[in-house]
C-alpha cells in the first residue's frame, strides 16, 4: 500500500498475575489514513503481541467500550484517528482514576454499582397495564431528556474528572447524569425516586465544577449541566421547598 | 466470583498541572484566595477608620507601598479573572435559559454577564471617584439621602 508510514504505540501493560505495577510497552505499527487508535492496537494483537488486552465492541463510537487515555486525554480509541497523531508517539493508558484490571482495560464495577444506585429506568407512578398501550410523549417533553439519553457509559467524564480520581465514591458525571434523564422523563415519577443518591455526600455536591467532563463526552451529554442543575434540585429539597416550586 | 486484583495508579499531586482545563479551574479556584486576602485589607481599613484619622491614614500610607499595590493588581487580576470564569460557568450551573421557547446561547449569557459586571464597576469606579457625567451624578444624588454616602 503506497499510504503506509509507521507510527510508535507505548502502551501501558500490567499483568495482574506477574506485575506488582504496571510498565509501557513500545510497538512499531504501520498504518494507513484511515485507520484509528483502536485499529492500531488491534495490529499490535494480530500480528505483534497476542497478549495486549483492551475493550472494544462496535468501533463506530456507539458502544462506548473502547475509552482509554491517549497521549494524557480521555478518548474513544475507535473514533481518534493514527493519522492526526503523526509522528507519535502514541501513549495509551487505561483511563485515568481507575482500577487497572489487565492493560487498558480498568475495572468497571464501581461505576456499574453507582450506576444501579441510581434507578436507570423509568418508575412510574402507576402501573400500567400493556392493554392501555404505548405511553406518548410530545416532541417538547422528548426534547427535555433527549440530550442526556445519549450516554454510551463509556467513562470518559470520570477520567475527566479529578473529584473522582480524589473520591472513587463520587456517584460521577455519567450516573448524574442519567439520575437527571430519567428525573426529566415525563413517564417518570422525577426527582422524588432518586433525591437520596442526589443529596448524598458523593451525590452532586462532591462536583466542584471543573467542566472537563463535559468537554471530553463525546456524544454532546454534558454532564456538567445535569450535575449542577440538580444541586439547585438539592438546595430546594433541602429547604423543603421542592415540591413547591415544582419542576422535576 | 473471585475478587480481581486491580493496580490503582496514585494521583500525583501535580496532576492540574497536565492539562489546561485544570490549570484554569485551578486558578479560578485560586482566586478565592486573593478575594479572602483583599476582604481582609479592607477590614484592616474599615478598623482603622473607626480609631481615627491618624490610623485611617496610616492604613492608607500603607496601601501606596510598592508591595500593597502589587498585591492589589495581582488580586484585580484574579477578581477579572474570576469574573469571567463564573460567568462562564454559569450557564452550566443555572438550569437552562429559554426565551420565547429557544434556549439562550452559551455565549449570549457570558457577553451579557460580563458587559453587566464590567458596567456596573465602572459606574460605581466613576461614582467614587466623582467623574460620574452630570445627569448621572444628579440622579444618584437624588437617590442617596442626604447623610449617606457622599
């Protein structure tokens, strides 16, 4: 292929069974202009090293599986492209204030429990019987969550986000996030189901609005926004004046 | 399931240092810092005015030393700084502005909002120095009952 030039990968390796910390990597990979990040690691497995682990499913940004720091910022490997990182050196890492569970893959359990701790999906104020049909929504009331439906749980905000990396307990930019998609959803009960995990001490009020989160995302979430929104939501429950005032 | 051995990577104490957007949250965060100091040289002030003419200006011969104004122009820096920063911050951390339905811009509340800042220092600048244009001065002098501030 005339295209091909050769581009240097350090990755990041810890073998949790022989490692006590981790150590880089250098790999020479030829590549193309249309390859990404992601498809130049997966070279390094088909051809230069079988035992360099990483996430990946969809490769089309969709996912949300293949988020690792790249030259020190948090991206989707399927989505950064070799080219516009020439001449490299390309440094990859697992995302920043994780666990790291084998390489570039990082443990994913904490934001898995938050993520539950939250009630992501609709509770509604009634049960519905299916024979009473779909519930409608109108374009505006779609429109209040939309945005926020649109996280991939890919974790980019968390490696964004320092508070995190100082607590691990922070409920986080994505969770938040979704706490407030769901509490704008008009088939949703609102902010009554999930004001415990909001108040909390590792709820909104542990985010000191340092805004990389909203920054890194790369589906246009901004968690940002949704966290502190709801510190005002906070603020009002906490006056008991929420109900009052309204709003969801 | 077996527990995983995981490695955590320590978070270096220089970490705001590696990014740029950290730098500025840093620094806004900062400037809480040279407000706290400043708040405290106009209290410093305020208690000696209240033991007359003589400390008052001893305090304000102090305030002219070459390190007193330079703490003073690094403070306004940072209270300029500040300003624009929560300003834009701010379209973040209210809920979102609508007018007539459509969401006001990012940008639109960060103009509005420091164009106001800037208006009103510069008001309350000339008012103390006594450069406020005629009508204005009058108006405010219609305002402010006799006694109170001059």
């Amino acid at each position: 292929m005339t295209d091909t030039r050769t581009i240097r990968i350090e990755a990041l390796r810890f073998n949790p069974e022989t490692d006590s910390e981790p150590r880089l990597q250098r790999y020479e990979v030829p590549f193309t202009p249309d390859m990404s990040v992601l498809q130049g690691l997966q070279y390094i497995k088909d051809h230069l090293d079988g035992s360099l682990t990483f996430r990946w499913s969809c490769r089309m940004a969709v996912c949300g599986s293949c988020g690792m720091m790249i030259n020190g910022r948090p991206h989707l490997s399927c989505e950064t492209f070799l080219r516009d990182l020439y001449p490299g050196p390309v440094r990859v890492e697992p995302l920043d204030h994780f666990p790291v569970q084998r390489d570039l893959a990082i443990d994913q359990a904490g934001f898995l429990d938050k993520l539950a701790a939250i009630k992501p999906y609709i509770v509604s104020a009634k049960e519905r019987p299916l024979s009473e049909g779909p519930s409608r929504q109108t374009p505006a009331q779609l429109d209040a969550y939309y945005q926020y439906s649109q996280c991939i749980n890919c974790l980019l905000c968390y490696a964004a986000c320092p508070q995190f990396g100082l607590n691990p307990d922070f409920i986080g930019p994505a969770a938040l996030s979704l706490l407030h998609r769901y509490n704008l959803d008009s088939r949703d009960i609102g902010w009554s189901v999930r004001a415990d995990a909001a108040n909390a001490d590792v709820g909104v009020w542990e985010c000191t609005v340092v805004g990389y989160c909203s920054e890194v995302c790369p589906k246009g979430v901004d968690p940002m926004h949704a966290v502190n929104e709801n510190k005002v939501n906070s603020a009002l429950d906490y006056l008991g004046v929420k109900r009052l005032l309204g709003g969801r | 399931m077996a527990e995983v051995r995981t490695y955590r990577r320590p978070m270096p104490a220089d970490w705001w240092t590696r990014n740029p957007s950290y730098v500025v949250y840093m620094l806004r965060e900062a400037s809480a810092v040279f407000f706290f100091l400043y708040a405290l040289v106009l209290l410093w002030g305020l208690n000696a005015l209240s033991q007359g003419e003589a400390a008052f200006d001893g305090w304000r011969a102090l305030l002219a030393t070459p390190a007193m104004i330079a703490f003073h122009a690094v403070a306004a820096a940072f209270a300029l700084l500040h300003t624009v920063t929560w300003f834009m911050v701010l379209p973040k951390t209210a809920p979102t502005l609508r007018l007539g339905g459509r969401i006001v811009p990012v940008a639109a509340v960060v103009v509005v909002g420091v164009g106001a800042s800037a208006a009103i220092s510069a008001f309350i600048y000339a008012w103390v120095a006594g450069i406020l244009p005629p009508g204005l001065a009058e108006a405010v002098r219609n305002l402010v009952p006799p006694g109170g501030a001059s």
